[in-house]
C-alpha cells in the first residue's frame, strides 16, 4: 500500500515514522471534550468522546462551589486541572459584599461570571466588551486571568454564529503579549481548539511553535492532533505534515484523529488519491475506523458535492456499527453549501436532510442556517430554514423568522436580494411583515441604502408608511451636517407619497439645514416639493427654539407667506422667560401677519399664549404677571373673559390675587373663545409624545398603528376598539365587518363592550339595519351579557322611527324578561323612554303606545310621572281629539289638580301641541 503512496514525501516519511515505532498506541485522547466543545464534526467520537452535544446547564442561582461542580459535570468549560475559573468564580451577591476596591480586570471578569451565571451563556458583545477593557492594561492581567478569559471564550463559541474569529485572535494577543507573562499547556490547548470551533480565526503554525519554544512548553499529543486538525480543517496539508514531522520527534504516537486531519487536508485539495493512501496507511497499522474517520470522509465528500458518496460513506459507517452524529452530518451539510454545491434547485439541501433524517439524527438547522448566512449563502439558508416546520406556526407574528432577517441585514446582503426573500418569506407564509422587520433593522444597522429600497418595496406592495419610519434616516443627515442629502431625503419621501408633517419639519429636517438665512432656507425647502406654507411655520419654530430671535421677526416681517399662530404657540411660551419682550412682539407680529392694517384680530391668541406660558415648566411666578400683561397691553394684545376665567382657575391662590388685580390691562370681552381643546393639552400632545396617543388618530393613522401592533404581537384591543367606532360612526358598515373578520382571523375575540360601542355608534346615526344586525350579534356571541337598558331603550326608539314598532316591542319585551326590571334607575333613563313614547306617538296608534307604556311600566323602566302621561295625552290629542285625550287624563292613576302642580317639563309637552279647533262637535 505505500509503495503507490511513494510520489506523496510527507506521507512517505509518515509511513516511515509509524512503522518504526514498532506499534501503534491507540490511546484516547485525554479529556479532548472535556476542556472545550468543538463544532466539527473529527472531534467526535473516540478523539473528543462520544456523548454528543451536552444538555444546558439550568438557569438558577448557583453559590461558587455549585457553579463548578455544574460547569465540570457538564464538560462545557472546566477541565480537572484547569482550575483557574472554579478557584476565583464569584456569585452576584459575593461581589455585592466585597468591600475592597477592585481593578479594572477583576471587574470586568466579574461582569463575565455574573453574565454566565445568570444567563447560562455568553455573547459576542459581552466578550468584545471584555477585551476593549482588558486592552486597556496589558500589563495587569495574570497567567490566571487570560485562562479565565479562554474559557469564556470557549463559552461563547458553543452559541455564537457570527464570525468571532478576530476577537478570538485579540485574546490571543493579549494572552501572548503580555510583558511579564508565561504561558502555559492550558492556555495553548484552549487556543486551539477555539481555533478548531471557530475557522475563521487565523492560526500560524509557526505562531505556535514559537510559543511553545519561548516558553519551554512541552508539547502534549492533545497539542499536536489539535493543532493537525485545525491545520487539515483550513486544508493546510504542508502545514499539517509538518507537524506530523515534530510529532515524531518528541515521540508522541500517531492516532485516528491525526488520520482524519490529513484526510480533512488532502480533500481540501481534492486530491482523493491522497485520501486513499491514508486510508490504507490506517488498515495497514491496524488503526480501526470510528465516527471520527467516516466524519471526515463524509465531510469531504460534501465539500466535494458528492452527494452520493456521502450517502456511500454514512451506509458503510452504519454497516460496520457506527452512527455519525447529527453535528457531523450537520457540518456536512455545511461544507456542501458552503462549496457552493446546493444543487440549482438545492436538490442536494433536500438530499442531505432527508439522509438526515433517515438515520434518525435531529440537526440544529437553525444554528447551521446562521452560520451560512455569514458565509454569504442567504439564499441556500433561506432555504434550509423553510424546511423547519415550527416557522408555519404564528405565521402573523412580526418576530417570527425576524432573526434570519435580521443577520441577512447585518451581513449587508445585496438590496435587492433582500426584498425577494422578503416576498418569499411573505409568500410562504412563515412572517407576513418580512418587509417592515428587514427596515426595522436596516434602520438599526444605520444602512439607508436597504432601508429606502425597503420603503420603495412597502409602497409597492400597498402597506401603509408611516411618517415616523423616516425619521432615522432624516436624523442620520442631520446629524452629519449634509443638507444636500438631507434635503433629497425629503424628496424620495414625497416621491414616496408622504409628506412630512409639521413635527417631522420642526424636529428632523429644518434644524439640519442653515438657518443664518431663513428666506433661503424657505427656497431649498420649496425646491424639493414641498408647499411654501407647510414649511414657514415649522421654519419660524425653529428659529425662536434656536434663540434667532431677530432671524424670526425679520422673517415674519418679510414673508408673505401664511403662518399659523397657534402652531407657533408651543414654542413662543417657552421661549418667553429667555426672551420676554422679542416673543411677545413677535406674537403680535404673527397676530396681525398677513391682514388688511383696517382690519381687527378677533381671535383669543393672547389668552391661548397665557394658558400656554402657564403649562410650561418655567411657568409664571407673582413677580411676571404686571410686567407681562403691560408688554400684552403695549402691543394690543388681548385676553377673553372665557380664558381669563380658565387661567385664573389653573393659578394658585397668590397668582390668582395678581392676574385678578392687572386683569383689566388686557381684558377683552368681545374677543372669540379659544378652541375646544385647552392649550395645556395641546402643549402637553406636542411636547411629551412623539406620536399621537390613539384617540388623537384619524382613521389612517388608526390603522397604520393597529397593523403595527399586529405585526408585533402586541396588544392591539385598544386600537381597534376605537377604530370600530370610528367606523361605525361614520356607518361604514362594510368597513366595521371587514375588520371584525381579521380581527377574527388573528384570533381576536371581540367584547361584548366592543360590540356595544359598536351598536350605540349605529343607533346615534339612525342606521337601523346595521343596529338591528349588531344587536342580533351580540345576543349570539355573548348570550349572557346584559346590554345597558337605555341602550336597549334607544335601540328600540330608532326602530319605532323607522316603522318597526313590531320588533321594537319584541326586543323590549325579551330584554324585561331577560333582566326583570332588576337595577335599573329609572330617573336615568327617563329622557329616553320619554323620547320612545314619543316615537311611538308620532307613528303609532294611541293603542300601541298605551301597550309600550304598560311594558315598560311593568319591567320597571318608568314611573307613572307627568313626562310620562304626558307623552300618552299627546298621543290621543294627535289621533283622536281632545275628548279622548281628556278621558285618558281623568283615567291614569296620576292627579293633576291644576296646571300649577304639572311638571315643567309636561307643561312645555303641552304647549308644542297643535291647536285644538272646536268647530267638530
């Protein structure tokens, strides 16, 4: 057999070597799991031990002595003598009750063992953090120390997917560098196996040698078969004989794991001929072939992209005894993709999972899936991943799936690769938002490119752009002082179809532009689309928010473009104690903007800037009131009783005494109330929330917010409470039941309050079919539900109107019967079954209104009153005369004496009735 191996030198002198020691000493290797968990598959088996990936440690509070007594059984961290971390592992409440100062190494490995202990794993940014400090003195950290800092490394590779290779070489490095440090055998084994975990950190034979002669360093076979197999994983197959080479100087004896690196090297250089020798060097000295052999082989093969060989090598494996495990068939898995041999149709994906699957193995497809897109291979991940069937579940949540995305975006993949998968996630039904979360973090990774074809694509596909999605984006130009950019933001936003708002101006775009010209900054403004209107506003906002005092009057002065002074309110009453009397020239100036010199502003402006300067932080003290309403008086500027009344009562007892004895300087009393909403509640909108509080939203803004909410599993009965009403307000009938069924559709059960919100909302705008269908609804979703009485009592009302008086009376009837008349307060809703007898006696005979008045006398609804008898004397009056009507009035049980002792109320029933004419006997 090695006479056709004589072309390969190293392999030659390997033959030699094994041959001359006489035997082959088959000796497992010592421990090899125990110190690190390796990911690849050749440090399984008979080399690393044969139990697999170890179950995860349990998260709970551990004392110091059970953290490594845990650590040690489980093999993940601990070796018996690396005892380092075991001697120095301190609880959270141990650190709590050190009292010494401490440096700055033992805190941040504090940091660490809190992290681990707590969490159960470490981050990538937990060890990165680590590192920035440790860097920051070399000098400090002991031989203990950097073994400490290893096996947190070692502990953060068994999770981590994204490349950790140069933060694994930066331990390196301070391990190595350190002035007056030594290392030892434990430090350089953890080394290399995180080499051998992690590939893409880069490994220098000659790196370790070196190290290994600088510091006397007697290397172990555990050392030699490490540092073969992260050579042969790379495919450094001179590298790795090489070390074969020093093996046999210091007498260590060759085993199956240093057979399976030459192989892993010599398929790297797809020379199979190599393979073969190796092969038949390992029957020729009688080493047996375990997992670790056939892994290697198999891992080969795919590297290759043959499928079929691999599915040779897993039956030849299986026939003589041997099972690979599911992490060697998983890096076969990977080493076939990764190659680039997926298949066009990733018909080789298909096959290996399915070759999976037959021998029984679970693969961590999702790790595996990771891993690939940071090797570039996001479609064939994308692929692999739609093979887990948990991602059909709660395909309607926003975080489903949002990890894969997530990576994609943070390994910069091309755009437009990133939309289609988007689509296909969509399409596939695994994340119904693949789009907004792939912005989500295209926004986070500030990478505007993504996120404004990301945008582009929303629109496209009809979904709703919010005005707060461009915000970072805006931000981002602003910060970075390019107006240029920051001013074509806003023209792909209004090519987008969004115009920003007033918010988004003052906030976002105008403060990133030069405002040393304000009329030029009007134009460049006006040049990217917007309205000269739109943008004065926000502009002069931003200029009197900036302390531009004379840039804002001059503007205002030579502007003829509109302003809106009660916008402006919001930051002139905070500017005013910096700027006392430029701001209350400045509110007169906009007050009297834009008007005929004739003419007179009628509107509350000074009293609205009051109430406005009384809700601000600074406030108003005693000492402000006389000086401030003579600046008011100086420029003409007036107060309403109705907002002197409303500052006097939001005042404390001393303000109250200023503002009541200087009112007179500027009282007003024929000037227009304020509006509706109070200015302290318009200061507060603006002031403390971003984005508007639901009840603030119109419809669209309702529904962007409640797709949001959706998208993220959150809470969303609030919104869409408020959106039904609105709906049903408006009697959008369709649009209230087209959004009852996807409320149902995403498992959402609509309320029994909801349905009557929804059902009065239909009542108050007479739309009687819709009520009708509502009330039927509710009855059947919610049978044992009692709907407030005077609701049923209108619903009744509005069908009485309508000419159903019929089935107005049978709901009436079953409602009685169903509550009995139990607590019900009968002055509450006597207006409204005032106003169903009434109805009833506009469109009723005298005959039907008597029986609704006997039913709802009977179910305890009304008392026999005035109003009431009332109503049923109108009634006669309007069918059958005044006899009739003075027959009913001797008959009720009610006395009315004289018109003295009539209610009021039924005293002004009576006057609206029609004049009697006494010519019909």
């Amino acid at each position: 057999m090695l006479a056709g191996m004589g072309r390969v030198a190293g392999l030659g002198r390997m033959a030699v070597f094994l041959m001359g020691q006489g035997h082959v000493r088959l000796v497992m290797l010592p421990g090899l799991r125990l110190g690190v968990p390796s990911r690849h598959s050749t440090c399984r088996g008979a080399a690393v031990g044969q139990d697999g990936r170890m179950d995860r440690i349990i998260h709970r509070p551990l004392t110091s002595v059970a953290l490594s007594a845990v650590l040690a059984q489980q093999g993940r961290l601990l070796v018996p003598r690396h005892t380092g971390l075991s001697e120095n592992m301190k609880t959270f409440s141990d650190l709590n009750s050190t009292s010494t100062k401490m440096s700055q190494v033992e805190i941040s490995l504090q940091e660490l063992r809190m992290k681990l202990e707590r969490l159960g794993s470490l981050k990538l940014n937990d060890i990165n953090q680590a590192v920035k400090s440790l860097e920051q003195c070399v000098e400090e950290l002991s031989d203990a120390d950097c073994l400490q800092l290893l096996q947190f490394c070692c502990r953060m590779t068994e999770e981590e997917y994204r490349p950790c290779g140069s933060l694994i070489h930066r331990v390196w490095r301070l391990t190595t560098d350190r002035p007056s440090g030594n290392v030892n055998v434990e430090h350089l084994e953890l080394y290399l196996r995180l080499c051998l975990s992690v590939e893409s950190t880069s490994i220098s034979k000659r790196d370790i040698f070196e190290q290994l002669e600088r510091h006397c360093i007697e290397p172990s076979a555990h050392v030699f078969e490490v540092l073969m197999m992260a050579l042969g994983q790379r495919g450094h197959l001179e590298g790795a004989l090489q070390v074969l080479t020093m093996m046999k100087e210091h007498g260590v004896a060759v085993r199956e794991a240093t057979f399976a690196a030459l192989i892993l090297a010599y398929g790297a250089e797809n020379d199979w001929e190599g393979v073969e020798g190796v092969l038949d060097t390992m029957r020729s000295v009688q080493v047996s072939q375990s997992e670790v052999t056939f892994g290697a082989l198999a891992i080969v093969c795919g590297t290759q992209g043959q499928v079929l060989r691999v599915r040779q090598v897993v039956t030849q494996a299986w026939q003589r005894g041997v099972a690979l495990s599911s992490t060697q068939l998983e890096a076969v898995l990977f080493a076939l993709i990764r190659n680039g041999h997926a298949g066009d149709s990733y018909e080789n994906i298909d096959f290996v999972l399915q070759l999976i699957q037959e021998s029984g193995m679970k693969a961590d497809i999702s790790h595996l899936a990771l891993r690939l897109i940071h090797c570039g291979r996001v479609k064939e991940a994308v692929h692999l991943v739609l093979s887990l069937p948990f991602l059909r579940t709660n395909n309607h949540l926003y975080s489903n799936a949002a990890i894969y995305l997530r990576e994609i975006v943070h390994t910069r993949t091309a755009p437009g690769v990133v939309v289609d998968l988007c689509h296909h996630l969509q399409e596939e039904g695994i994340n119904q938002f693949a789009l907004q979360v792939a912005l989500e973090h295209a926004l986070r990774e500030r990478w505007e490119e993504l996120a404004w074809v990301l945008l582009k694509a929303m629109k496209d596909a009809g979904l709703p752009l919010r005005e707060h999605y461009f915000w970072p984006l805006l931000h981002l130009k602003a910060i970075a002082q390019e107006p240029a950019q920051l001013l074509e933001c806003v023209q792909l936003m209004l090519q987008l179809g969004e115009a920003p708002s007033l918010v988004t101006l003052r906030d976002h775009i105008i403060p990133g532009l030069s405002l040393s010209q304000p009329h030029l900054a009007l134009q460049m403004l006006q040049n990217t689309g917007l309205s000269a209107t739109a943008a004065a506003t926000p502009l002069l906002m931003v200029l009197v928010k900036n302390n531009m005092m004379e840039q804002a009057i001059k503007f205002v002065k030579e502007t003829k473009v509109p302003l809106n002074v009660g916008d402006t309110l919001s930051t002139l009453a905070p500017a005013w104690h910096s700027n006392p009397k430029s701001i209350i020239s400045l509110l007169a100036l906009l007050m009297h903007h834009g008007q005929e010199p004739s003419s007179k502003n009628t509107d509350d402006w000074g009293g609205q800037f009051l109430l406005s300067l009384v809700a601000t932080r600074a406030g108003l003290a005693v000492h402000h009131i006389h000086p401030l309403f003579q600046e008011l008086r100086k420029h003409g500027i007036g107060v309403s009783e109705h907002s002197a009344d409303l500052l006097v009562n939001q005042l404390s007892q001393p303000l109250q005494k200023a503002v009541k004895d200087n009112l007179s300087l500027v009282l007003q009393p024929a000037l227009d109330q304020p509006p509706q909403q109070s200015i302290s509640e318009q200061l507060h909108q603006q002031h403390h929330s971003t984005l508007p509080h639901p009840r603030n939203m119109n419809e669209g803004e309702l529904e962007g917010h409640l797709e949001e909410l959706r998208a993220k599993g959150l809470n969303i009965r609030g919104s869409l409470r408020r959106l039904l009403l609105l709906r049903a307000s408006r009697n959008d009938t369709a649009g209230v039941l087209e959004l009852m069924r996807s409320a149902s559709k995403d498992g959402q059960q609509l309320s029994a309050g909801m349905l009557s919100g929804v059902l009065m909302a239909y009542v108050d705008n007479n739309n009687t079919k819709a009520a009708l269908d509502m009330y039927s609804l509710l009855g059947t979703k919610h049978p044992s539900f009692k709907v407030d009485s005077y609701k049923v009592v209108d619903l009744c009302t509005l069908l009485t109107q309508s000419g159903k008086a019929t089935e107005a009376n049978e709901i009436l009837q079953e409602y009685i019967m169903k509550t009995d008349g139990k607590n019900v307060n009968t002055r509450q809703i006597l207006r409204n079954c005032r106003n169903l007898l009434l109805a009833s006696a506009s469109t009723s005979s005298p005959q039907e209104t008597d029986k609704l008045f006997s039913l709802l006398l009977q179910g305890g609804l009304v008392e026999p009153d005035t109003v009431t008898l009332g109503v049923l004397i109108k009634s006669r009056l309007n069918r059958d005369g005044l006899p009739a009507a003075v027959d009913k009035q001797e008959g009720t049980p009610t006395t009315l004496q004289s018109p003295d002792s009539w209610d009021l109320e039924f005293c002004n029933e009576l006057s609206s009735l029609p004049t009697v004419h006494w010519d019909d006997p």
